[in-house]
C-alpha cells in the first residue's frame, strides 16, 4: 500500500547522521542545503541558526551532522557551537545526489483567489497533495503551479516547490500564499519566520470543549514510537515550540466546532494540539479521530456518526483566513474563504441531530 503523503517534513537529516558518521575517503560530496546570513545577523550558535531552516530538523541531528563533518561555513566543517556571522555561506553535503523529483506541468484548475505580479493566493481543495513525493507524482498544487507559471520569467522547472513558504496537509482545504518572484518569496518567508501573518483555522472536534476560548502550548515533535505523527513533548528539550489561540464557535452536542489560530507553523500543529487537550479532529485517521469518541453506543447513533465521515471523509480541518503583508506595496492584505461544502454538510447533520435533543 502506497504511503499516504502529506505535504509534512521528512527527516533528512537522519540520512546524514546515518550515511555520513564514517569518513567520506575522497568521495565526491553533494550540496544538499545552503543558506547565506542577512546583513544584520547577530551572532548565533550555527546549530539554532539551522533548527529554524531546516524541515524537521532536531538541535541534536544538527550537531550530530556537524560532528560528522556535514556542516560547512564559507568551505570549511564547523562545530556545533561556531556562532554564525553575517553574510556566512553555510551548507550542508552528504556523499550522494539530492534527490531529484521532475516537475511536469498539468493543467489542474486552481480555485484563485488573488493574484498579481508578485504572488498569488490559492484556495486549495481536499484530497490534493501539495508538493510531489512517494506515491504522489502528479496531480499535485506543485504540478497545478508548473503549469500555471510556465511562462513566467522567474518559474524554474526543476524547482521541487516553486514559490511556496507556507503548507497545509493534503486533506486540509483552504488557503495559500504562492510567491511569484524571489524578492516576494523571500519576503513571504520571513513573514512566516518572525510570526506576523495572520492565520485562522476553523475545526470540528470530538467533544464539548469546556473553555469557549483558550491557549494551547507544548513543544511539538515527532512521535518517536510512530514516525507519521506529531506529539506534544511536556520536556521543553525535545520538540519545538507551539502556541495554538481556540474560540469555541458552535457546541453540536458531542462535538464542538472551533476556530483556532495559530501563532507557530509546526507540522499537524492543531490537529496535535486539540488531541492534547483530549478533543481529537472529527474523522481525522492519523490521530485515531474517525472512531467514535464520544456520544452514546445505541446503533442508530453509530449509524448517524458513520453517515458524516461518508460526508466529510477527512480530518474536519480549513484554513479560513490569511493575512501578510505585501511584499511590494507593504499593504497589509486580509483574505477569507468559505467552509467546504464537506465541512458545512457534517454541521448541518450534527445541527439535525442535536436539535430536540438533551445532550450533556
């Protein structure tokens, strides 16, 4: 069975620690990664500098790369601990080829919600993969974007995520910013960096949430006894940081619909953070939400329940809104997107069977 793909990390840096401990013996060595340090760089341990750039990458990996040799700054290996310097040239090489994935362009609409000469924001449906990987060669935003910029000056074919700085899982809808330029997207980037877009999110979860609103935090990692989920670390070592804002928008009996906003980026960040607080995404697989959390065990109610998964067949999870700014005009921009048809079919059916009911 294929594996499912998402558009989420994969832990390259496994791959170094595991293939690269022993000594290369003059093998020809391959640029993997490669970063240049702004003007304004302060001085800063190359092993938080690379946390923060590198997908799914641990402070520990990261040491572990540079003890084996993997880490470079303007040419030479450093240590962990070399502090970062503006300007510096820092790359990371492993002795075979980056993986090469070919880009072909297909003509898949895309519901376009903006779009100018620097970027465009993009209303992604469920069920599409965002980027190409195992399994999920075509049919993907990426391919639907190769296609749509192929006569755009700056759109390099051979580019794995043309103009992308942000993502949502493959069975999330909802929007996306996609740079046009590389001035835009390194704006956009660092937007996303530094925390100052403006998203929101809105969920069905499995319960009553007890608070109508709320503050979630926990570092986030990947489960070391599962490597396809996310977990919450209560040991601030492990993991990175999250903060995730809920509201409580609509109590529909054993399940609640909420709005959430996030503060961080980490993969499966609110679908983690919900299920930390015991309230798992209505029918979302991976986290164990399409079994029947709560409610009552008559069969008429299993019936009912089964019925909406067939109607929202995928984690209960959109990305209504985003804000950033402008990377040309500096103008703030605010955009917003309806719930799926999916989504508003299962409130509706939640909304039918509550209604006359006494529910705790």
């Amino acid at each position: 069975m294929k594996e499912e793909q998402e558009f989420e990390e994969t832990d390259e840096l496994d791959e170094i620690i595991n293939d690269d401990t022993e000594e290369t013996g003059g093998q020809t060595l391959y640029e993997h990664y490669r970063f240049v340090a702004d003007a304004g760089q302060n001085l800063l341990r190359i092993d938080k500098f690379l946390v923060n750039r590198i997908e799914n990458a641990s402070r520990n990996k990261i040491q572990e790369a540079a003890a084996a040799g993997s880490i470079l700054v303007n040419g030479n290996p450093v240590k962990a601990n070399y502090k970062v310097k503006p300007a510096d040239v820092i790359t990371i090489e492993m002795s075979w080829p980056p993986r090469e994935i070919e880009i072909i362009p297909e003509d898949i609409p895309l519901d376009i919600v903006y779009e100018d000469d620097a970027l465009l924001v993009v209303n992604k449906k469920p069920g599409m993969v965002v980027h190409p990987g195992y399994g999920n060669y075509t049919g993907t935003l990426v391919n639907a974007l190769a296609w749509h910029l192929k006569d755009h000056p700056w759109f390099q074919s051979n580019d794995p995520r043309p103009g992308l700085v942000h993502r949502i899982d493959k069975d999330t809808s909802g929007l996306l910013v996609i740079a046009k330029t590389e001035e835009a997207k390194t704006h956009l980037a660092r937007q996303f960096f530094y925390k100052t877009t403006a998203r929101t999110y809105q969920a069905i979860v499995w319960g009553s949430i007890k608070d109508d609103e709320g503050t979630i935090t926990g570092n986030i990692g990947r489960n070391i006894r599962d490597r396809k989920q996310m977990t919450v670390f209560a040991d601030e070592s492990h993991g990175k940081p999250a903060v995730t804002h809920y509201k409580v928008l609509e109590r529909l009996g054993y399940v609640t619909l909420v709005e959430c906003k996030l503060e961080t980026g980490r993969t499966h960040q609110i679908r983690v953070h919900l299920k930390h607080i015991g309230h798992t995404l209505f029918n979302d697989e991976r986290y164990g939400g399409n079994q029947i959390l709560k409610g009552t065990t008559f069969t008429k109610y299993k019936q009912f329940v089964n019925n909406c998964f067939s109607i929202l067949p995928r984690q209960a999870l959109h990305a209504k809104t985003l804000g950033f700014e402008h990377p040309t005009s500096g103008k703030f921009m605010e955009f917003d997107t309806d719930l799926p048809d999916d989504i508003v079919k299962a409130i509706e059916k939640w909304r039918g069977y509550i209604s006359g009911r006494d529910i705790d």
